[in-house]
C-alpha cells in the first residue's frame, strides 16, 4: 500500500516502538507514581523520561512544563476552558480545525467573544495586522493552528506570539500538523502553551496528547480526580503537572512516544522536513501540470508551509476519488478533515478536497505512484 495519509496519524511507526510498548506490557505495567515497588518505579521512570525528552525537544522550562493528555484535543480545550472567562475575547484564525473552534463555540454561548482573524498565505506581515486589527481590550487570549491541517499555510506564530505579549496577552498554538516537522521552540515562539497529538508528526501511538506550559498562568482545572499527591484532600494540587494530569496515563503511548522523538533526533528534524516537502513540491509540481487537477494554494515552501497538500480532481468529488485511489492501494483522506472554516474560506466547502502528506518513510517512487494513478481515475469518470 501506498500511504499518504500521514496527516491523520504516521504509519508505520519507527522500528522499536512495538517493542517498547510491549516492554511497558510485560515489565513496566504498573499504575506509575502510586506504588512503591519495582515495577511501579520502573513505570514511573518510562513517564518521567519522556517529559525529560519532549521538554528538551521543544525548549520547555523544565520536564513538569510538559503535561501528558489524552489527545492534543483534550489539550486544546484545558487551554481554551482553563483561561476564558464570560467576558472575556479570544482570537483564532480562519483556518482552524474544529478541535478549536467547537470549543470556542460552546464558550461564546456561554459569554466569550471571539474573532477569526484572516489568514493571508505567504504573507506574514499581512496575517499579524489581521491579529492586530481583532485585538480588544478585553482580549485575554490569541489561539490559533501553527499549520493548516488541510491546505498546510503556516501562520507566522512567532510574530503573533511576539504581538500578544507586547499587549498583556495569553498565546497558545495548536500544533497537530507541525509537531516533529516544524521547527518549535517556546524560547522563540512566544508561546505560552503549546497543544499537540503523538500520533502524528511525533511517531508515537494514537491516545495521547501533549499540553506544554511556558508561562506562571495558573489552569482552571477542566477535569479532577486521582493524581498520586496531596491525596488527602478534595482539591486539586496547584502544581504542574499534577494539576492537569487526573487519573492514570497512558504509559505504552508515553513510551511509544520516547522511541518517536528520539528516531526523529536521530533522523534530524531539518533532514524529515526537507525531505517531506521535496516530496510534496514532487506531488504540487506534476498536478499543477495537470490540466484535470485543481490546487488551492501557492507551491509549499519550507517557512510558509508545512509539507502536506490538498487538492481535487475536476468533475470527480473528493470522496470518489479517495475511494478509487483506495481500490489501488493508495491511501488518503477527502472530505472536509474537520476543518470546516478552513474548506469555506478556500471554495472547497461543497466538496471538500484530497489530501495527501508524505512521512519521513515516503519515497519519491510512492508520489509517481499516486501521480500515475490520478490519469486513470480521470478515464473511469
């Protein structure tokens, strides 16, 4: 099979994952920071060297910076419900995925303002003075993609990280497509949180989440319950990452992620990224060519994109030519990728598009693949 669907979840995993999770299975796979015996430790040793791991990996202040969760969805929301108040105002961008924008829904019926401000692709300049246009004085917080996860136009969250902090406010970035590929440090983003899967661009395993926290903002608690500390009373312990952390982790995923952060170390971030965005101009290039092909956006670029494309065929819905590219053993995603406003604001929203993402595993014969096979789907229409 060939795979493009990477944007979703990476598949296959880098070797040594399975073994570690079943390591965790069969030698580490008791309850970690409840126990104080062996394998309890040996638990809790697995969890503390993947928060030591990703806290380094993205320039967090110290491993208790970095909270584990149940999916960068979950993170999100802790974030968004953890700080918004009735009252208060929150800006997003128009490319977001509903991973923001159903909660920012759900806040506005209860009193939060909110606005979308405009995204312009390739443009820098021109997105921050959309940021800085939908300031208000009751602005409290500006959350927004780092990366589209359908057309992949990075937003230039530095700049808009550096713009909330000249003016008092709180900065979060959703990083589900640019995590592992991207670039991403707290010391130069500005970012007070950033929210992220393991599944995707990380190489770990689906059901976990990664909330990281670069400022003193204390969370409102979206969920309570267990944490192994302060037991003895009914409030939850005003300290990372306990705070944040209810219930018991999930330690193979925690692991699975440690072999997923340490393969990308050693491929080399700069090396994955360049190599997944040559072959995504490889993809952009030849469809371009085709005069069938419909493509929405400028030719990625490593700075302005990140290395995934959508695109559609003419006279065929997404949906039909996913299912088609299917029958030939190439895998990708159609429709409307959760991202609604992202589809309405580039004309897609009828129909959604194809999309397609290489991993670090994609070669360039997997990309002709597809390209070879778009001809014919075009002569069975």
């Amino acid at each position: 099979m060939i795979y493009l669907d990477n944007a979703a979840t990476t598949w296959p995993k880098p070797r040594g994952t399975a073994a570690a999770i079943a390591e965790v299975l069969s030698l580490r796979g008791a309850n970690p920071g409840r126990g104080s015996y062996r394998m309890a430790e040996l638990s809790s040793e697995t969890v503390y060297r993947c928060r030591v791991r990703a806290a380094g990996f993205f320039g967090a202040a110290a491993p208790e910076n970095v909270i584990f969760t149940p999916s960068c969805t979950h993170s999100i929301n802790y974030v968004l419900k953890g700080i918004l108040s009735p009252g208060d105002h929150v800006i997003i961008s128009d490319m977001e995925h509903n991973a923001v924008t159903r909660p920012v829904a759900q806040l506005a019926r209860r009193g939060v303002q909110y606005s979308a401000a405009r995204v312009h692709e390739g443009d820098p300049e021109a997105t921050v003075a959309e940021f800085r246009r939908c300031m208000r004085a009751n602005t409290r917080l500006i959350f927004c993609t780092h990366a589209s996860n359908v057309f992949g136009i990075r937003l230039p969250v530095a700049e808009i990280g550096e713009l909330a902090h000249r003016n008092g406010i709180l900065f979060g970035v959703d990083c589900a497509q640019s995590a592992g590929t991207a670039d991403i440090d707290l010391r130069s983003l500005h970012a007070d949180f950033l929210c992220m899967p393991a599944h995707k661009g990380l190489y770990g395993i689906m059901g976990l989440g990664l909330l990281i926290v670069n400022c003193d903002k204390q969370l409102r608690t979206v969920i309570e319950g267990g944490t192994g500390s302060l037991s003895g009373v009914n409030v939850q312990p005003d300290f990372l990452p306990d705070r944040l952390e209810s219930g018991t982790l999930n330690v193979p995923a925690i692991a699975a992620l440690d072999v997923g952060i340490r393969f990308i170390e050693s491929v080399g971030r700069e090396r994955l990224e360049a190599h997944e965005m040559s072959l995504v101009c490889r993809a952009y290039d030849a469809l371009a060519a085709m005069p069938e092909c419909l493509l929405y956006t400028q030719r990625p670029q490593t700075g302005t994109h990140v290395p995934l494309l959508s695109f559609n065929i003419a006279g065929i819905p997404s949906d039909e030519a996913a299912r088609r590219l299917g029958e030939m053993e190439i895998a990708v995603r159609a429709g409307l990728h959760c991202a609604g406003d992202a589809h309405r604001k580039m004309g897609t929203q009828s129909g959604g598009a194809v999309r397609i993402c290489p991993s670090v595993f994609t070669s360039a014969e997997e990309i002709d693949g597809l390209l070879d096979a778009i001809p014919l789907i075009r002569q069975d229409a």
